[in-house]
C-alpha cells in the first residue's frame, strides 16, 4: 500500500538528496586540501593520487546520484528508504555533511612543540626510537643534511664524539624541555609516516651563545654551527654549537617524511 502520509512522503524526498550532497562535498572538499597544499598537513605525499582519485570518484558519484533523483522527481517516483542503517534515516549523512562543511571552515593546524612535549620530549634524541634509516648515504656533506638526516646518522653511528668539529646547517622549530639548562633548546621537526595521527618529534638540542629566552617555543629557525658532544640529563648527547641562528618563516611544508 503506498504511503499517503505528506511528511514522510517529503522526507522520503529530502533524505537521498542529503546522501548525494554529503558525497559531494566530501570530494569537493578533499580536491580543495590538495589544491590549497592542505593535504600534506594531514597525510604522506605518497598517498595523495589516492585522495585525488578518491575526490574525483566522489564528485562523479554524487553527480550522477543527483541526476537519477531528479529524474525520478520528474517522474514523481518516491525512493525507498527502507534500508538497514545504525542511524536513523538521514542522520549518517547529515554528520557526514555537517564534517565536510566543517572541513571547509576549518583550517588544518601545524603539530607544534606541545604536541612534542605531549608525546614525551626529553634530552634524548627526538624519536630516536622510530626514526629508520632510510637511503642512508654517508658520502653526504654534513652541512647539507637536514635535521631528519642528521637524527638518522646517529641512529646508525650513534657515538656523538665521531662528529665532533662536524658544521651543521639544519631548519625546524623551537621546543624548551623543562629537563635541560637555559643554554639549550630543542630544534625539532615532526615526521609524517602515513598521516597526521602517526607523526612524531624529531630533533636535536642546539647550544646558544645566550639565553634560550629570546626564542620563544615554536620559532622557526635555521641555525649554523659545529657538532660537539654535551652531558644532558645525565647523557652523552651530540649537540649543535651555534654560531648563527636566523628566524625563518614557518615552511609552507612544515613535515618531514
């Protein structure tokens, strides 16, 4: 027997159109990250064909969606809507609108040092533990590795006096552990795996020529200078000896991989 109640009639009507919609935005919103350079902020450059194809199926599905429902709107054919759901009709697609419109409003944020200090930075080297040496070459100057390579070195020549008198040229930013003195800082940058939910701290202390005070945390810089060997906390660390640190602007591409 057809159903001749006028709300639910509607709301049979309404409920698919809110489906195709949500599907839409969901790729259009995808799109929108990679376009923007949003999408390295959330997860591994190897993995952005993914998302790209995945938008464009998105936007592809729900267009084709839209055309059949205003087909069947100008043929007056109610669709079915009885189907097994864990939410109450609509409301899976809603949220899944509501998170989409939300996405577009809401810019992505940078992992920044109380992140790191969250997930239990010490004097020790930064993720020491889960950083793997990856296309290790030992033929490459020191000066030009970067911070990343530099933590991947030491994972595999750990003794910090075999760099002693090494110059070191490296960029990342500013993190104060409540565990070493006001002449050292951290420098440190956050190393993506697969998205952003698995980065984590890398890094380095650095030692100043003055007070740790003038680089508030979160600075980002590049500092110059020479590999030394420095007791912190109760450990032989390999420290950069600076003689140049310069402010630079947050990279547009804040990771590292």
């Amino acid at each position: 027997m057809a159903n001749k109640n006028p709300k639910s009639k509607i709301v049979n009507l309404l409920f698919p159109w809110l489906d195709a919609l949500a599907i839409t935005a969901w790729g259009v919103l995808m799109l929108r990250y990679w376009q923007t350079n949003k999408l390295n902020l959330l997860i591994h450059p190897n993995f952005f064909g993914l998302v790209i194809v995945g938008g464009i199926g998105f936007i592809i599905i729900g267009f084709f969606k839209m055309q059949e429902l205003w087909q069947r709107r100008r043929r007056d054919v109610t669709p079915n809507m009885q189907h097994i759901s864990l939410f109450p009709p609509g409301w899976g697609s809603a949220l899944l609108l509501i998170t989409a419109i939300l996405g577009f409003i809401i810019t992505p944020q940078v992992f920044a040092s109380d992140k790191a200090l969250q997930r239990g930075v010490t004097a020790d080297l930064l993720g020491s533990t889960r950083v793997k040496p990856q296309a290790f070459r030992a033929t490459v100057r020191p000066e030009e590795r970067s911070l990343v390579d530099w933590v991947r070195t030491v994972n595999v020549y750990p003794e910090p006096d075999s760099y002693t008198g090494q110059k070191a040229k490296v960029q990342g930013f500013v993190i104060h552990p409540p565990d070493i003195g006001k002449e050292y800082l951290f420098l440190a940058r956050f190393v993506l795996t697969c998205c952003a939910a698995d980065a984590y701290p890398i890094g380095l202390p650095v030692k100043l020529q003055n007070n740790q005070e003038r680089y508030s945390p979160d600075t980002w810089l590049e500092v110059e200078g020479q590999m030394v060997t420095e007791n912190l906390a109760g450990k032989r660390q390999l420290t950069i000896a600076a003689t140049s640190l310069k402010k630079i602007p947050q990279p547009q591409n804040p990771y590292s991989y």
